[in-house]
C-alpha cells in the first residue's frame, strides 16, 4: 500500500509521518518511508537544486525537475517496495507539483497531471492524505530562514493552501483532509483512521500483476 501526505510547509507532515510509520510498524507492517523530491542519490541531488534560493527558475523548469526526481523515485524505490508487499509512506507526491507550479496559472494544472502521468508511469498513492492548515497558522510554524519557496510570502502560502483543496481530488482513488490546526495527537488518529479505512478495502483486491 502507497500513502502520500502533503500540504503546505509546517502543516505538519514530517511529525505524522514520523508517527504514522511507527503505528504501522507496530502494526508489523514493513514500512520505507520516503520524501519526494529525494530518497534516491539522483532525487537528492535534484533536490538540492530545487532548494537553491540563489537559482532563477522558471516554472515550467522546476515542474520538470520535480517531474524527474519523482520518476526516479517511483522507479528505483517505490515500485520495487510496493512489489515486495511493504508499505510506502511518502512525504508529498505528484500533487504538490501539480499544486505549487499551477498557482497564478504559471503552468496549466490538467498539463501538470498529465506530464505526472509520464512521470510515474501512472503509478498513484492508494490514499492522498491533505493536511490542511491556514497559511497564517504555517508561517508561526516555520523555521528560519525560509527556503526558495517559503520565501514568497503567507498570501503566497495560502493560494497554495487552495489549491491543494481544489487538485486534492485527482491525486489518487482515495483521499482525505486532515485538519491541521488540530493537536498533533489528534491529527495522527484521524490520520489512523483514514488509512484503517482504505487498508480494509485494499487487503479485499487481489495483489496488482505489475
Ligand atoms: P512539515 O513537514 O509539513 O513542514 P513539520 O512536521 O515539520 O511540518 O511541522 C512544522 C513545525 O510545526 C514543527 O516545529 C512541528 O513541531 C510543529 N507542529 C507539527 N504539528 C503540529 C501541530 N499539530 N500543532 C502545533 N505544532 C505542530
Ligand atoms: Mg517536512
């Protein structure tokens, strides 16, 4: 099984999966835990890049790269995973690409999810979880100082924050908002609860051929 959790930086995505990968675990579930951009050698040196605040990128420039990070990902790590029946918890995924290079319209999102589907060679999260927190609420969150991204503001964050409600429906078959406003106990058994839910009903289908 393949869960993605996303949101806008300090929504509390780190903390969960942290906690999230521990109750499955316990649950005697194997579990790789993984962030996208990264987790391969090519992911992480992309990444780098991605995170320079010195670089001038144009959008359609950054989309491709997180397009490539995410292809190797899927490659080298998640589909080998997923085929020796352990459990992938991935901190984002397609949609924050589609997200964060569709706001102000810098590149159409129907293009983004379709050059995702080239990416990942239409590999999806089986649950897409939206931790969703207003974006006043993330920046008293955030460290210092702030990345390339961060940079660009609360009003910025909360266009962000939008559409990620709008685009959450395309990411994967099943999907949820998490409210990240809450405790970050309660968080974690909403989160529980949502992949209880779609764990019953994938442990019903017969295993994927590949
Ligand atoms: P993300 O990975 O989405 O950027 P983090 O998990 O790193 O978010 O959390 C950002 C900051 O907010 C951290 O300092 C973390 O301790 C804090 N934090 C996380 N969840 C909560 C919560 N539910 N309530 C208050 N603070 C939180
Ligand atoms: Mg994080």
């Amino acid at each position: 099984m393949f869960i993605a959790l996303d949101g806008i930086d300090g929504a509390g995505k780190s903390t969960q999966i942290a906690l999230l990968t521990r109750w499955l675990t316990d649950q005697g579930e194997q579990v790789i835990s993984l962030r996208d951009p990264g987790s391969t050698a090519t992911g992480e040196a992309i990444r780098q890049i991605l995170l320079d605040s010195q670089l001038q990128m144009h959008r359609r420039c950054e989309a491709l790269l997180y397009m490539a990070a995410r292809s190797q990902l899927v490659e080298e790590r998640i589909r080998p995973a997923l085929a020796e029946g352990k459990t992938v918890v991935s901190d984002r995924f397609l949609l924050a690409n589609v997200v964060y290079q569709s706001v102000g319209k810098a590149v159409d999102a129907d293009l983004l999810w379709r050059l995702g589907e080239i990416a990942t060679a239409r590999l999806q999260p089986d649950l897409t979880l939206l931790l969703d927190l207003p974006a006043g609420e993330a920046v008293k969150r955030q460290r210092n100082p702030p990345d390339r991204v961060e940079s660009r503001g609360q009003a910025y964050m909360e266009q962000v924050r939008q559409a990620f409600l709008l685009q959450l429906p395309a990411a994967s078959p099943q999907t949820a908002v998490i409210d990240a406003s809450q405790s970050v106990a309660s968080m974690h058994t909403a989160i529980v609860q949502q992949v209880q839910r779609v764990r019953h009903a994938h442990l019903q289908q017969p295993p994927d051929p590949g």
